[in-house]
C-alpha cells in the first residue's frame, strides 16, 4: 500500500520536478533577457578608442619660415638650434637668395617703411608664415638697432645680427608665450610663478564668438547730459577690428546706456594731484552695482564688457590711483577674462549755468583704451621694443598686423585642440563610470563629428594650414561642448535605487521563492532514489 | 527753399530746446478714478518709443527687429524681442478679479493669472519651437512660471486678439503668425514687479515708479503688472512709425475711507511713500485725477489745485481729467495730492455698464458640469461680440448641448473650433454672438472630466483646477 503511494509519490514528484525544471528554465532562459533587454539604457556607440588615439598625437603648429639674403651658414644653422627648442611649434626654415626685383627695390627705396609696402606686394608672403630678409644697406637701420619688424610678415635684419636676439624676437611673434604654456596642459599653469599665472588667466577663454558690450554709467541725468554717438564710434574704430578678426573669431558689439546707477566707491580727496583718488584696492568692488545689467540675456556666448563712467558730481575729478600713490596714466582698469572699465572725468559746469549742462564725451579717448584692453584679453602676441630691436608703426593703430593674426589665431588652435581633448576625455570616463547615462543618437552624432573635426584640425595644424584648422576646431569645439552639456544625458541619471528595489522585490520574489524551492525538491528527487534502491534491494 | 527752410527750423530748433535729438522718449503718467463703489482706481502707464530709420524699415517690411545701440529702451527686452522674431507682444501678470459690473471697464484689461499673445514677422522658422523659446525667455525675464505654457494651453484664435499696432489686412488676418496662452494658477507678488521695474530708464530712483511701494501694491484687491510692445504710429497723420513698448501697472485699492465715512484719498495714503524726485529722463511726466461728474468740485475737492482741466467727449461718455504737471510742481520737497470729500459716501445702485458679462460652473461633483456664460447688454443697440474660451484638454465639451436662451432666437456662430486631443492640446472655442439690446443672453457648454494620471494633478488638490478665462471682444457704439 505504502509502495503505490510511494509509487504515486516519485510520478507525481518527477512531473512536480519536470514542472519546477520548466519553470526555472523560462525564468532563466527567457524571463531574464526579455528583462535585460528592455531595462538597459539606451547608449549610441561612441568612438572611445578614436578619442584614445588621438590624444595621444602630439599637438604642434608647423610654421615656415623663409631666410632671404646673402647670409653666413652659421646663422641659419645657430637660428634653427634656438628655434628647436620652443614647444608647441615646429619650424621649417628654408634659404635662398634675394631675387633681382628686390635688389633693385631695395636701392631704390626712400625708407624702410616704404620698402616694407613694395616688397610685400612682390613677395607674398603665405599665411602662416613668416619671412626674415638681411638687408646690407646699413643706412635703413638706427645706430644700435639691427631687427626691424615690418607691418606685414617680413622683419629685416643685419647682416651681422644676434642669433639669440632674433630667435627671441622670432617666438615672441609667433605665438603669445603665455597662451602657448596655458594650451599646452593645464598641469603648467601651476608652476608658474605667481605674477606669470595671474598674467596667464588674464585672457579670455577659446570661444567661437564673443558678445562686446560698451556701457556708458551716468549716475546723475538731471546735471549732465551725455552725448556719446555710441554708434558712430563703434563703427569708426571697432567695426575694422571686428571685419579683421572675422576669419578667427566672430565679434557682436552692442551698447547700452545706464542711468541713475554709479560704482559703489569712496574715493578720498588728495590735495597733493587736486583730485579724488581711487585707490586700486577698491576696483574689484565697483562691479558688484551693476552685475544684473550686464552680459547678454538670450545669448550663451560669453561676453566682454567696457564700462564707460562718468563720476558723480560731488567725486569729481575721479582718477585711479595705482599702490604707490600715483595716479595711472590712463584712468582705466583690465578685469581678467571680463572687460575694462575706465573713468572718464567731465569739466564742471560753471556756478550758474542751467541744469542740465551739456557735456560731449571724447570717442578717440574711450574707443581707443576699448581697443587696448581687447588686445590684452584676447591672446595676441606682442613685441615690446628693446635694445636693438625696433617695430614699425602701423598706420592705423586700431588693427592688427598680420603676424599678429596669424599669432592669434595659432593660439587659437593649440587651446581649441587641447580643449576639445579634455572634453571628450571627461565625456568617455563619465560614461563609462556612471551607467545610468542616456546617450542618445543626436548626442552620439555630435561626438563622431567632434572627433573627425578635430582629427582634421590637429592634422592641419601639423601642415600649417591655419585657415582650415581654425574652421575645423571651432566646429569641433561647438559639437563637443553640446554632446558634453546636453541635458538628455541626465534624464536617468538620479534614478532613485529603493524605487529600483521597489519595482523588482515585489514582481520577482513572489515568482521566484516557489521556483526556487521547487528546485530544491528536483535536486532531492536526484539524490534520493540512491539509498533507497539500497533499503529496497 | 521754403521747405529747406522749415527743415532748417525743425533741426535747428530741435537743438536748441532738448540740446540733442534723441532716437527714443520716454513719458510716464499716473490716472487716479476714484469708483462708484468705493475703490480707487490707480493706472500707472510708462511708455518708451523708440524710432530708428532701421526700426522703420523693419516695421514696414515685417522684419524681425535689429538692435545694436540702446539708450532708454531695456536691453533685457529688446534682446528677447529680437531674437525670437516678435513683432507685439503683450504679457500681463494679474492678482485678482476686475469686477467690470460694479467698476466699469478698465483701460487694460487682463484676467487673473498670466495672460501672454505674440504677433511674429514672418519667418521661416517653425513658429512652435520659437514660441517654447520666447516663453522660457520671458519667464527668466519677469521671474514667473511661463515656462508652463505649452501645446496644451497654447492657441491661435481666428477673430479675437488681433494686433493692436500696425498691421497691413493680410498679416492680421493671418492667425497662424500668432500665438495665445494663459497660465490662471500663476502667482503674482514682488519678486515679479522687481525684474519689471529694472526695465525702467530711471528704476526705482525717481520719477513716478517711486511710488511703486510693493506693500500696498500688494494688499490690494486688484493688481494688474503688464507689458505691451508694438509698432505704431507717432502722430495722428502717421508720417512715420516707431516701436512703442507701454509698462502699465493698475491697482483697485480697497475704501479709504476715514473715521467719518468720507472717500478721502491722498497719494501718501495710497501708495506708502512720498514722491520726491522727477526723472530726468522723461520727457512727460503727468498725474490725471479723473474729475467726471465732479463739476465745480461739488463732491471733492483737490489739493493742490490742478494745473488745468482736460475734457473730452460728450454725453455718456464725458471725461473730464485734473491734470497735474508733475516735474513743474518738484521742487525739492515731496509732492502729495490729497482729495477731501464734503460728504459721506453713499454705497447707492452702479449704473451697469453697457456690456457685461458673468461667467459661472453649474454642476456639482467632480464627475462634470457646465460652464455658463451670461452676456447682458444694457445698452439701446444689439452688439455682436466674439466669444472665445480655451479650456484644458482634460474637460470633455459637449457641443451639440451648447445652446442659448433668449427671448429672441439669435443664432450662435462659431468662428473657430478646435477639438481636444488628450495631453496635447486644449480646445479652442470661438463663437460670435449677437446680444440685441437690454437683454440678456445665456450660453452653456457642458463637460465631463477626464481621469487624470497621478502625477498630472495639479499641486493641493483642495484648491481645485483652474480654468482660463474667456475674452469677450466687442466693438462699443460709444467710445468710454
């Protein structure tokens, strides 16, 4: 009797095992991809050893450089030993002999700068590069000058010239010295010095375009009325600057009027300059008054601001007075990377005169202190001059020569690329740490063309081509900066785990007890039957 | 020559009396009406044109604005209005019901909550997106929550809402350059009238925004924030156009009556704060105290006296304003308007005016409803007006119970309909109804409601869903 239930016992168990069988294996078998599959986060295929492979090639500018007139080996020789050793560029010099034209021309030259015209127009010198002629006529050049750098991308030299001096003068032309350092890695800007670091963060970080906003403060209409043309001036002086630098960066000049707000200053009277000192320790809180009315409001360029102030009656006249007590030559101050503000003092109105007194502003004063500071901001490379070293004036002070473009536009590239690198490098490792990230296709299609864009770039960047490899970063740059900010990256990214927790325990667990139970009786139906077979025999 | 002679004169003398001429004036003006029921009501109206000949050229050609050079126009707005293509724009930000029965109508109106309606220029660019662009802009601008407005409580009515500036027949006739969307949930309160301020020449500092204190702004029963952009004409001729941006700001304050039952008022009392300073930068700058009915001071009297009385119209719709020229009369010390009453005030019968309307939910339950509209027409001429009610997708109209009951049967034509789709858009209903006069006539639209996903309800459930209001737009025979 116990046998046929016994019997009954092991065929219902072994159909209860074939069951309990079945059902793990949907779980496992079907149950768990189905699960995988529809829960993973959706993550387009980014190029992450693309990205791996490109950092690692070396970042340079090619720049040639031509050596014309009759010169000794040794100085072609000694002057590409010097120029080897700055970072960042890659000379290719190359020699040959004055042509019949220029001989001529420079004999019949009146004066050097006249020189400089003609032989820019018969020589053409490529963009992105430069050209040293020696020039024997001795009486072009001054008693102790022997490099005299042209408006255009020609410097003329002595014959018997100092090496050291012209490889010195040849890097400070190439590239801003400390917008090199700043491009080449991060890690460099803080060994340097003090001085040279706060020097280094002066200028404006790498963006395709800049929003340049002149703001004229005058805290008190009712005593004076301004007259600022604001828009003839910015057409007379800046508009050439911004149609200048429109192949390397894209400038929007705007102004605005503020009224009945001033700088927040106290300023003593000094009986010694007969006027209201400013002492520098107070410029970084004058701002603070105005902050809500600038910067743009629907634009994410970054923008440059020149505030314009007319000081109060009772502050007038206001200068800014530097740490030593003397007032500073022109009565302005740089802020980093923001702008300039300057002070522009009025005469008083006479004892009687009616309200409100009449007052025209001069536009050369203020449009060129504008111009100034926009150089300091943006990495233009400079040349002081020094002994034995002489610069050319240019005929219109407001625009750049074009070394000087080519310098900037040089720096341009080296932060653009080094940039570009660490954005896609924080892309990739923030991806690949955190794994709730949603990468869509639209993101994903930005981060390929990010890539080849910049693979083109770092590539004309090593040719020389600095046209194309402006082109090329900026886009690169506009891309990789909206893969890496666009918010549909964090649609799950706070994915709270207990409501993870609170959806799986309750669907899975009341499934999987019983099955997993049951299995444990299919287990004990395979070990079972063998003592038994023992009792039974 | 003789002309070159005029236009030597009107340069000339241009110069001499303003010292330059400006491209863009700035007026600001205050009107004080004191109401029939008790209440005062208090305008304030600043207006900024702004006439360039690219303005120009960009108002005659439907262009979309360029400003480069700002003086008094606010850079704030004017970058938000150049960029996202906008040709008028009108937003206003309301706390409270204006009770057109017993006030009468005001000189803006705006219903509670957010109200804002765009006119673009022409574009080839997709409206919508703009449209989702322009909101969230405004939103940082003014500090408020439009960036709720969406597809579902966005639209674009046929015959309402038309420009209010200057439009050529195809372009206002074309509503598919103009967009509608009201917010009734949005709060109104300081950090609102702040930004509003800013967009002021002179702030806070002088002028007549001094008296924009925003304790007593805010414990009034009706307070309405607005800003209107649009081209218009500068004089009656219309020789030439400018771009007008109007910041308004009304205010019903609640009796003030004194210890003796009289309606005395006065500046001080009124807005908490003195005026002191003038703006230097406006070129007018007015007080007006509505006088009608007020012949020869009989009922009040003013202090100061009034520097000159302005009437206009005739009959019902007589205006007569006591007209204070407020940079003449600073001169240092503060400047105070004070009216005294000679006897009690007396809460009699308002006389209604000539169209008003009441807007009420029948029903009971959460289930549905009906939304009914009492249009009254106390006047001796049957008016048409256009009717337009934008609703929430998530209660279900039944047109075929629309229906209205009048003595006489006057047909309802519906101008404009668009049908509800769940989560994405609203219904749009406009009708035209004709009111035939000393009647009144009554319109139901019954709805039940959806079932609304947990997290689509709107936040405390006890103050219920708030519905948008209806605008009734109606051309009167006498202007008031």
């Amino acid at each position: 009797m116990t046998k046929l239930v016994e019997e009954k016992d092991m065929a219902g168990s072994r159909e209860g095992a074939w069951a309990a069988a079945g059902f793990a294996a949907v779980l496992v078998l079907v149950g768990l991809p189905v699960w995988w599959y529809t829960t993973t986060v959706y993550r387009a295929h980014l190029p992450y050893s693309t990205i791996v492979n490109l950092s690692g090639q070396p970042l340079y500018h090619a720049t040639g450089m031509t050596l014309v007139g009759e010169t000794t080996a040794t100085l072609s020789v000694e002057l590409e030993k010097n120029l080897r050793s700055m970072q960042g560029i890659k000379f290719q010099i190359s020699k040959r002999k004055p042509r019949k034209e220029e001989i001529a021309m420079i004999k019949s030259a009146v004066s050097l700068s006249d020189l400089d015209n003609k032989l820019t127009q018969i020589m053409h010198v490529a963009a992105g590069t430069l050209a040293v002629f020696v020039v024997h006529e001795p009486d072009f050049f001054e008693s102790n000058v022997s490099i005299i750098v042209g408006r255009h991308r020609l410097t003329y030299v002595k014959p018997g010239v100092d090496v050291q001096l012209l490889s010195t003068v040849i890097k400070s032309m190439v590239i801003d010295p400390l917008a090199n350092k700043r491009a080449q890695g991060s890690k460099l800007l803080h060994q340097l010095p003090g001085m040279h670091k706060r020097e280094a963060m002066r200028q404006v970080p790498t963006e395709p375009g800049y929003d340049v906003t002149l703001t004229l403060m005058v805290p008190e209409p009712h005593r004076t009325e301004i007259d600022w043309d604001a828009k003839a001036a910015v057409n007379e002086y800046l508009k050439p600057v911004v149609n200048q630098l429109e192949s390397v960066t894209k400038l929007i000049v705007r102004s605005q009027v503020l009224y009945m707000s001033g700088l927040n200053v106290s300023p003593k009277w000094s009986t010694d300059h007969e006027h209201f000192a400013l002492p520098q320790d107070q410029l970084p809180l004058t701002i603070n008054a105005i902050e809500a009315k600038l910067g743009s409001f629907v634009w994410t360029r970054p923008s440059l601001h020149f505030v314009i102030y007319i000081p109060r009656k009772k502050q007038m006249p206001l200068h800014i007075h530097s740490s030593d007590g003397e007032p500073t030559e022109t009565n302005s101050f740089l802020v980093p990377r923001w702008g300039g503000v300057m002070i522009h003092n009025i005469p008083l109105a006479k004892g009687n005169a009616s309200f409100p007194h009449y007052v025209t502003l001069d536009s050369h004063w203020i449009m060129s202190t504008v111009l100034t500071h926009l150089h300091r901001l943006l990495p233009i490379p400079s040349l002081k001059e020094t002994e034995g070293l002489k610069i050319l004036p240019s005929l219109d002070t407001c625009l750049l020569t074009e070394w000087q473009l080519d310098g900037l536009a040089r720096a341009r590239v080296s932060y653009y690329l080094s940039n570009i690198h660490i954005t896609l490098q924080s892309l990739c490792e923030l991806v690949g740490e955190i794994s709730n990230m949603v990468i869509s296709d639209e993101v994903g299609g930005w981060v390929w063309g990010a890539v080849e864009e910049w693979s083109e770039c770092g590539q004309a960047a090593r040719e020389g081509r600095l046209q194309e490899a402006t082109l090329y970063c900026s886009r690169s740059f506009t891309q990789a900066d909206a893969a890496f900010f666009h918010p549909s990256m964090l649609a799950l990214l706070y994915f709270p785990d207990n409501q993870k927790y609170a959806i799986y325990v309750p669907l899975f667990l009341p499934v999987s007890i019983p099955v997993i139970l049951s299995l444990k009786m299919v287990l004990g139906l395979y070990w079972k039957p063998s003592p038994r077979k023992e009792k039974v025999e | 020559m003789g002309e070159f002679a005029g236009v030597l004169l009107v340069f000339l003398s241009c110069l001499v009396v303003t010292g330059r001429c400006r491209d863009d004036t700035f007026t600001e003006e205050l009107l004080i009406r004191p109401l029939t029921s008790g209440h005062i009501y208090s305008h304030f109206e600043f207006t900024t044109t702004w006439t360039t000949p690219e303005i120009t050229r960009s108002i005659d050609q439907y262009r979309d604005f360029e400003f480069s050079h700002y003086d008094l126009f606010p850079r704030a707005f004017g970058e938000i209005v150049e960029r996202y293509h906008v040709r008028e724009l009108h937003l206003s930000l309301t706390q409270g019901l204006w009770r057109h029965r017993k006030w009468g109508y005001p000189i803006v109106d705006a219903p509670p909550g957010a109200q804002l309606w765009v006119w673009f220029n022409p574009t080839s660019e997709n409206l919508d997106q703009t449209w989702r662009d322009l909101v969230n802009a405004l939103s940082g601008l003014v500090c408020a929550s439009l960036n709720f407005i969406d597809s579902t409580n966005t639209v674009s009515p046929e015959l309402s809402y038309r420009p209010q500036g200057l439009a050529e027949e195809w372009y206002a006739g074309n509503s598919s350059y103009m967009r509608y969307a009201a917010l009734p949930r949005e709060n109104v309160c300081t950090e609102n009238l702040t930004p509003w301020k800013k967009l002021l020449p002179c702030d806070t500092q002088s002028g007549l925004s001094m008296l924009l204190h925003p304790v007593p702004l805010y414990t009034a029963h009706y307070h309405a924030l607005s800003l209107h952009l649009r081209p218009s004409c500068k004089d009656v001729s219309c020789s030439s156009v400018h771009l007008e941006l109007t910041q308004a700001l009304s205010l019903v304050q609640g009796p003030t009556l004194s210890s003796s039952g009289h309606q005395d008022w006065s500046l001080q009392q009124l807005f908490s704060t003195q005026l002191i300073y003038t703006c230097p930068l406006a070129s007018m700058s007015k007080i007006y105290v509505d006088v009608t009915g007020n012949r020869d001071m009989k009922k009040f009297t003013l202090d100061p006296e009034p520097d000159i009385f302005d009437e206009s119209g005739s009959g019902p719709s007589l205006r007569q304003l006591a007209v204070y020229d407020v940079q003449a009369a600073l001169a240092g010390d503060g400047f105070n308007i004070e009216a005294t009453y000679k006897s009690r005030h007396i809460y009699g019968i308002i006389p209604s005016p000539h169209l008003h309307v009441s807007r009420f939910i029948t029903g009971y339950g959460q289930e549905g409803g009906s939304i009914t509209v009492k249009f009254t027409n106390s006047g001796s001429t049957s008016l048409s007006v256009v009717y337009l009610e934008v609703l929430p997708w998530y209660l279900r109209l039944f047109l075929h119970t629309s229906h209205s009951y009048s003595h006489t049967k006057s047909p309802v034509y519906i101008s404009k309909l668009v049908t509800a789709r769940d989560r994405e858009q609203g219904w749009l209903y406009e009708a035209v109804v004709e009111i035939p006069a000393s009647s009144t006539i009554e319109l139901s639209l019954d709805f039940t409601r959806a079932l609304l996903k947990w997290l689509e309800y709107p936040p405390d459930a006890n103050h219920g869903f708030y519905i948008p209001a209806a605008t009734i737009s109606a051309v009167l025979p006498t202007p008031r």
